[in-house]
C-alpha cells in the first residue's frame, strides 16, 4: 500500500490539536471517510436523489437504481449467493435486534440455548439476553482463557455439541487484539445442526469476508466502520432462511396487501425487513467506501492495520505496570491495555492534548472487562490511514502520561 | 502537561487521596458509576444527629474524580445535612459554569473543568454519589457494596 | 418568500429531463435538500466526524457536540419541553415501531382499543395491528368523509370517549389534502384520559408544529421530507412518558450495567432508546435542514405550498373524467387525483417525459385508496421551491396525457 | 410522446384490449397486482385435456400491462401447457433484454420495456398471474375473486 496516496485522500488528516498533527487511533469506535465517499454522497443528493422503489420519474429513477446498486455491491462485496439476501438496517446493532426479534421469537422457545461468547460486544449479547428472558431460553458463554488470548476452543466444541439453537459469536472483539476462528466454529456448529450468526462489525472492510467461505447463516456489519457514512449497516441471511422469517417493523414498502379489518401480508425479503424509506443516501456512500476498499484490497489492510498494532504493542509494552489485553502478537489493528496508577480517562485526555485519540473506557464489553479485571482500559486501533510515525508515537506519550500522573 | 484542568493541587489530591478506603460503622453508603468513561466510586457516610460526622470513598476512577472526592470528603464533614444539600447545589454550578457562590476556596481547583464538558460528570460523580448516599441507610448487618463486588 | 433566492439554494434544479427543466412534484416522498445541508454533512465529514458520546479525543467531541447540538435544536423547532424527550430514529416508520413496542407492550392489553384514523399511512396502521394482534387488543378507525374530505368529527367523538388506550392520528395525511385538527383531537383524547400520538411526517417542516400547542403525548418526524438527509428521525414523547417506557432494541450506548449472568439495567431517556451507533452524520445534517428552514419560515412555507396546491388544484379539476381526492381547497401541498380510462402510472410516466416528476400508486395507504375506490391514483405535491409556472405546466400535460392515452 | 415504449398496437391493445371481461365456465384463475404501482389483474383459464382452450382478464392496470395481457390472452389460446410455460419464460427474457428467441411477433412490441427497468413489471404481471393460475383450479361452486372483491 502506498500511504501517501492513500493518507491523500482523507481530508481529516488536515486537522490538529494544539498544533499537534491529528493521529486517529479511534478506529474501532468508527471510522474516517475518504473524499470519494464524501464527494458521492454529495453528487447523489445534487443529481440523483428522490425516495426510491415507487417512482417513475427520473430522480426516482436514480436514486433506485443507486440504492439497488449499492446492495449488489455489498453482496458481492460479502460473496453472497443474490442481492436479496441483504438486508440494509442501521448498524450491526439494529442487525442482531432484527435477527433476535423475527428469526428468534420464531425459533427460540423456553429451555432452549443460545450460545455466545465472553467476549461479545454489548449488541451481541443485550439482545440474546433480552430474547431469553422473553421466551424463558437460557444464555451461555463459551470463556475466553489467558488474559483475553484466545477463545477457549475445547469448551466451544462441549457447548456446540449441547446443540443451541444459536450461536452467535463475534468474528474480531473489539477489545482483544485476537480473531476468532470463524469458519472453524461455523463448521462445528453446522456439523451439529446449529445455526449461526457472526457479528463482522470489526472484520468486514478490515480483512476479506466472504460469507460462504465462513459458512455461517447470518453475518452483519456496519458501514461507519468501514469508510462509510452513519446510519448504514447490514444483515445478510441465508435466502431459505430470511424467506421463513416474519417481519419485524412495520409500516410502507414491507407489505403486500394492506387492509383496515384483517392482517396486512409481506413482500418477499429483503423488502419484507426494510419498513419505511431507508437510509438512501447512506447506502450510496457505502457502495463508494466498498469501492474504495476494494481497490486498495482488504487483505492489504488487515496486514497494514496488523502491522501497526505490533509496532505500538512492542513499544507500549515496556512501559511499567503497562499492561496489554489479549494474545501476545496482535492478530487485528487493536490494542486494548491499561496503565497501573493511571486511570484510562486520563490517558485519553492526556493523549489527546497531543494529538493522539484514544477511546478509554469499557469499550461496550463490560462483563468482559470486569473479568478481566479492569472496568476502564485504553484503546488504540489502526485502520488503513494510520502510518508507522503515529503508531510509534504512541510509546512517548504514554511514558509521559505515567510520569504526569503517578 | 499545561492546561487549566489537572492543577497541581488536584493532581495531589489524585495521587493521594484523603478520606480514602473503608469508613467503620458507616450509617449510610451509596456506589456511584460513569458508564461512559468507567469511573466507579463508593462513599460511605456517618450521620449523627443531623450532620456528616465522617465520610469515607473508595472504588477506581480518573485524576478529576478521585480529586473531587477527596476533596469533597474533607468539605463536608462536621456539616449539617442541609448544608451539605446546598454545598452540593453551588458546586454543581461551578463544575459547570466555573463560578458559583458560596464555594469553600478548596473546592475552586475543579472549576476548571467546566472547559471540558466530557470532564465535568466525573467531577460531580462523587457528589452525585454523596447525595444517593444520604437517602440510603446502610442495614445494620450488611456490608456496604464495594464496585468490587459487583463483577 | 422570494424564490429565485430559495431555488437558487436547491441543486437539483439544474437537471433536466429530455430537455425540459425538472419540475419535481414528489415532496410528499421525500424533499430535495438545499446546498448548504449538502455542504454541512460534507464539511462534518471532513473535519469534525467521529463516533459520539464515549470519546474524550478533539474529533470525538466535536461529533458529540454537533449531535447533541442537533438534538437541541429539534427541541427547540418542536416546542419539546427538554431535550431529553427527543429520541433519534430512522425515520417515523421507527418512531411509530419503537412507541408500538416499547409504550404500546407495556400499556395496552387484552380488549383494550386503539384508535386511527381511515387515513393513516401504511407506518401508522401495520404497527398497530401488529401490537393488537400480538396482546389481543383491538384496532378502531374514525372514518373519512365524502370523497376523503374530512375526519368525521362526530364519529372521533364517539370513539374517544369509548376510551381507546391509544388515539395515533395524522395531522396532514400524504393523499387526502386535508389538515386534521390536532390540537382540537389532542383536547378530546385528553379531556377522555387519552394517550395521543400525532404522525406529523407531513407537517413538521411544512408548517409550523409545537407539540404543546397541539398538545399530544408523541409525535413522530422524517428529516428527508423537510430538507434533511434520508437515514434519521424522531420520537418526540413527553418526558415523564418516556421515563416509564421499557427499552425496544438493545445494545451499546443504551445500557447502565451489563452482565454475563443478569439482566441489564438501562440508562435514562433519550439514550435508552438510542441503542448502537446512532445517525451522526445525518443529525447534524438535520439541525442544518431545520436552521434552513427557520429562515425561511414554516409559515411561509406552508402558504406557498398551498397556494400552488390550490392553483393546480383547479385548473386540472377542469380536465373531464379528473377527479380530485380530498377537500374542494386544498389545506396542504398536496393533490392526489385519478383519470377515468387513463392509469395512474402511465400518467407518471407520461409526466415525467415532460420533467414532471409525479407520484402513482396507492400512496402507503391501500385501505383508505380502496375505500375511495381508486387503488392506484396520481399525486402532485408541493413543497417551498416550487413555482407558479411549474403548478401551471401540470394541467396541459394532463390533458395530453388523456388525448395519448384515452 | 415519442419513445419506443408506448407503439401504436400496444396503445391500441390497451384503449380496447382483447379478452377482457369474465369468462364462463373457467377451471383455472389467478388475481396478481404490483404492491409498486397499483396494477390489479385477475387471469381466468378454461383448461381441457391438458390445453388451454380460452383465458380471459379482467382488472385495473397501466396500459403497458393491459396491453401485456390482452396479447397474452390472445397467444395462449390453444397451446398446451407446457408450451404456455415456455412462452412465458421466453416472454420474461424479452421484457428483461428486449429479444428473446421463439417470441411470437404480435408479443415483440412489448420488447421495449426493457429500456425502462421501472416498468418491466408491468408487462410481467399478466403473465406471472397466468403461471399461478394454472396452478389454481377453480371449486365448482366458488366464483373467482375478482379484485373489486378484495376491498
Ligand atoms: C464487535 C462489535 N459489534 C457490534 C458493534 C455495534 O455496531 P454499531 O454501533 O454500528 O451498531 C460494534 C461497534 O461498536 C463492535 O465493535
Ligand atoms: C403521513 C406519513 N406518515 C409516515 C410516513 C413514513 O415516513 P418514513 O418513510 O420516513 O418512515 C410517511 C412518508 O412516507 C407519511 O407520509
């Protein structure tokens, strides 16, 4: 990868703090946007813009074959068998909502599992809870082992092999630094018959992802994360299973035939799980970021990304009382720790003041840092645009963190 | 570092704070959190007569909300209950606007953060935290919650 | 309103079909955003984007600051007597899903009543007979009278005061032309101990609308259809209200404490309701939109878009075998009609080679089409930057179309 | 209006379209409509010995669609079943790329929605509505629904 010309293209690279150049390390949180997509976004709401799928006009027109456009982009993009099988939502959140509360009030019953891991991002593991509860399931968690080093693999063959009705589980934390085997466990899991969702928030856009090739039934993921706007994400399901799926919100463009005196009937998928006038303008900058990555190449950006966070990790780990989560050599661009004596808050503030953006905090994984013994920890994560310079900056600011601090 | 919120005296105050650890015999407690950032904090009150006559925190939080704590601990002992009600008002006020009345000259230190609005609920998270514990008594035979406890 | 500086501000008048200058007619769909709300999403994209509310870095706070920012504004457009009881939604379709779930779930059981209206939108219906179907309530409709020109108020009447849980209304319907009076079946409900719910997709932004002049319990809004961007927007709900409702969907952002092994507590209004990674980009987008139109004026908005209705109005009424749905004047932009022996997408079709963008179909609300025997009509609708010439251009090509067609 | 969709015969098909109207006796029927655009169409079929010996259709629709029947109606008379199956899916391949092989010319006029994607379903309609009425016989004492009938 060529980081002139990739750092070239993304106009918040001009900003600075206190006359410190700006080094984004915030990138699992959400991700900068290169022109192109801002420059998209803003063609499409000048020239092309109308509400889509009912109209016959020309605007209408454009605005259609753009938001359907940029669906077949991302089914490409996720190697998915048709373009039916996305689904447009919010984010990864509203994702696992929709599977919890169609696939799931539908599938799950009282007594049944549904099986997670330790690790799970807040939106992986809020809703499931929640469903159990509903229904009277029960939750369970496959650990994690060594200090966030790795998913305990044994203990995830004896909790498949208890046959949930689900196991939903996280491709790449958005704390550990690791990357969960995701075809193996999907193999496990369809070996024993049971169906699986992965949550790809930190993969897609960060690594390839190719839905067949994990072998799983349900994969979301979020646009924001990987260059695209807000307001944007996706759920893509199995055809056969989507189409035995109920609809979850309600209102137009879902439903067939409305009446005033007897229950509507649904459209088929995707249509039947997208009620109301979706987020337009956002997919069209999402096909733009898809673009995008594709032409740099996502496995170029997972070494990139991995590349930085070794750097930082081997730099950082030498501080005192300097303590990182997760395995030993960095299998993501993120590298979650915490400082002995200094609180996490502090850090961010102090890093921050030197152009330096961190995320301090419990990340959306509360039990999970709480197991792990620290309620607040910093993050740095790098995407494509971060170069080595930012990286090995880091190291220096956190000495004089400890020192202002301690 | 050269900004207006971690003042020396604050940074003293976070370093070593006073009033920290377990109080014995505490007659009421509260635990406070900040979801956002992760500060946790437990304050543990006795009340005699009407007035604080100690006060004690624990628990794990940044430099702002361990310093307004222990600041805070200090401020508030010997006070009746309505004092301390409206102590907690005026320094509400300052965190915000970086002015109030009334403000013992200890407690101006954090007014600094009114500059910061993401720094300001951590300097009145122990406040917050006072105020749940004056209207929580602690039960005789039950040991008060440490955030500790809680994972 | 001085027009030529208001379709100055609009883009999208510079495209052109088949030569003929673009007359876009399909506001009730969605609107056309002016420059500078293009511009503000673009200059946020560029140099104050990140994720909100967890960050203590520059981005992080700017973000935050500019979403809250146009929390606050909402607030203040919509007469909310705090920021707090405005709650960040796709778009009204969300909103009206949320409340279903979420207030709905919680107060309205077996054989109570909600009441609509005959001319709800499709996302004002189907999530209501959805909830009446799962808890075993039932749904009510206050009819419309002669050819959908007004709510029969001596019917809404009677059914209020048979203490339905729920009274969800339009103020403005997208077909009909009418105006509801909301304040006055605000009043009725409430004086019946009534819990209101007012659908102002229609209204907000195209004429002044204060919730406590109308004085309901919610109300919902889409950005797109008032200058905004697609992807976001509101519940409005009473904050003592909002209080009491249970979470919808579950994730980060929403929650207090989270644990492995029991349920998680929640935190305040409007974050409760906010879960996951909200639409940034496009609330900032929408402060811009709403700043916008409070220099114009929603009053002034809504004379020039009723004016124009009105002008349309009767000079296609002369067009023989036309015949005009709703009111004899028009109370909003809108005019919804159909031809004997021409078909309604044929007459958007024809339209639209002329540059007139028009609207076919059943509008999301196929009930009240089918009761006024018109399953698919044609719709004109208007919104601040159209014209005169543009009203009268509609009436010629009408006639056209019937000479081609009949 | 100038353009290759709507041509002279299909104009005419739609102002006075062929075979509208109910049929007596029918064995087979089918309502169809477009949740999109509003279109509405019933299709009935008199099914003997494996042939389609008469199809009429009745119904609300755009012109591109009663056109699309009205030649439908007209071409499928006397063919098998089979060969009305094959017909249609020739006919979907010309609404879709505006040649097909083994398409009738009177259906060719129809060829020019493939330009305009929005309304290729239109032309469709007839045909998938056809497809499901050959699957549905009708019960002996049970009129079809017509969709006047659904509101
Ligand atoms: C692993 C993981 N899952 C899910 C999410 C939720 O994504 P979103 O906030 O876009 O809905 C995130 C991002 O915060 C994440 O990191
Ligand atoms: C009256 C009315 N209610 C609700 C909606 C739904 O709004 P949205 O599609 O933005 O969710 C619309 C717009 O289509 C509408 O016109």
């Amino acid at each position: 990868m060529d980081m002139t010309t990739i750092r070239g293209q993304f106009p918040f690279l001009h900003e600075a703090v206190n006359g410190h150049p700006l080094a984004y390390l915030d990138n699992a949180a959400s991700s900068q946007k290169p022109e192109r997509v801002i420059r998209r976004m803003a063609r499409f709401l000048e020239s092309e813009y109308a509400n889509v799928h009912r109209g016959v006009h020309l605007l209408s027109e454009r605005a259609t074959a753009a938001y359907e456009d940029a669906r077949s982009v991302l089914a490409e993009f996720l190697g998915a068998g048709c373009l039916e099988e996305i689904v447009f939502t919010r984010g990864t959140t509203e994702a696992v909502n929709l599977l919890a509360n169609s696939w799931g009030v539908k599938n799950i019953g009282p007594g049944d599992t549904i099986l997670l891991t330790e690790m799970e991002h807040h939106s992986n593991l809020l809703p499931w809870q929640h469903l159990a509860g509903r229904v009277g399931a029960k939750v369970e968690f496959v650990p994690v082992l060594e200090n966030g080093a790795v998913l305990d693999m044994d203990a995830a063959r004896v909790l498949i092999a208890g046959r949930p009705k689900l196991f939903a589980f996280v491709q790449i934390p958005n704390t550990l630094g690791l990357e969960n085997p995701a075809s193996e466990l999907c193999w496990l899991a369809s070996e024993a018959g049971v169906t699986t969702f992965v949550d790809a928030a930190q993969s897609v856009g960060h690594r390839p992802v190719d839905v067949r090739e994990i072998g799983c039934d349900f994969l979301a993921c979020s646009a924001h994360k990987m260059c695209g706007p807000s307001g944007i994400g996706a759920l893509w399901g199995r055809a056969e299973l989507l189409a035995e799926m109920p609809p979850w919100q309600y209102g137009g463009e879902m439903v067939d035939r409305a009446h005033y005196d007897r229950p509507a009937t649904f459209r088929e998928p995707p249509a039947r799980f997208e009620a109301g006038t979706p987020p337009i303008i956002e997919a069209v900058g999402w096909a733009e970021a898809v673009r995008f990555l594709n032409e740099v190449g996502t496995e170029a950006v997972r070494e990139h990304s991995v590349a930085l966070a070794n750097l930082a990790a081997e730099q950082i780990r030498e501080i005192p009382g300097l303590r990182i989560f997760g395995p030993g050599v960095r299998e993501s661009g993120i590298v979650t720790f915490s400082i002995e004596g200094v609180h996490a808050h502090d850090v961010a503030f102090f890093a921050n003041e030197r152009g330096i953006a961190l995320r301090a905090g419990h990340h959306c994984a509360q039990p999970l840092m709480r197991k792990l013994g620290s309620p607040s920890s910093s993050r740095a994560s790098f995407y494509l645009y971060n170069s080595r310079e930012e990286a090995e900056a880091l190291a220096g600011i956190l000495r004089d963190a400890v020192a202002f601090f301690r | 570092m050269d900004n207006e919120l971690y003042q020396e005296v604050l940074l003293q105050h976070s370093k070593r704070p006073r009033n920290f650890g377990p109080l014995e015999n505490p007659t009421h407690s509260a635990d406070g959190h900040n979801a956002l950032c992760g500060d946790e904090i437990s304050v543990t009150l006795r009340i005699e007569n009407g007035k604080v006559t100690d006060a004690k925190f624990t628990g794990s939080a940044c430099a702002i909300c361990t310093a307004s704590a222990s600041i805070m601990t200090g401020e508030v002992k010997g006070l009746t209950c309505p004092a301390v009600e409206a102590l907690t008002s005026h320094f509400r006020q300052l965190a915000k606007e970086g002015t109030a009345p009334d403000v013992p000259a200890k407690l101006e230190v954090l007014g600094g953060v009114h500059q910061f609005p993401q720094r300001v609920k951590c300097a009145v998270l122990p406040w917050e935290t006072l105020t749940s514990a004056m209207k929580t008594p602690v039960e005789p035979d039950q040991a008060p919650a440490s955030p500790a406890a809680i994972s």
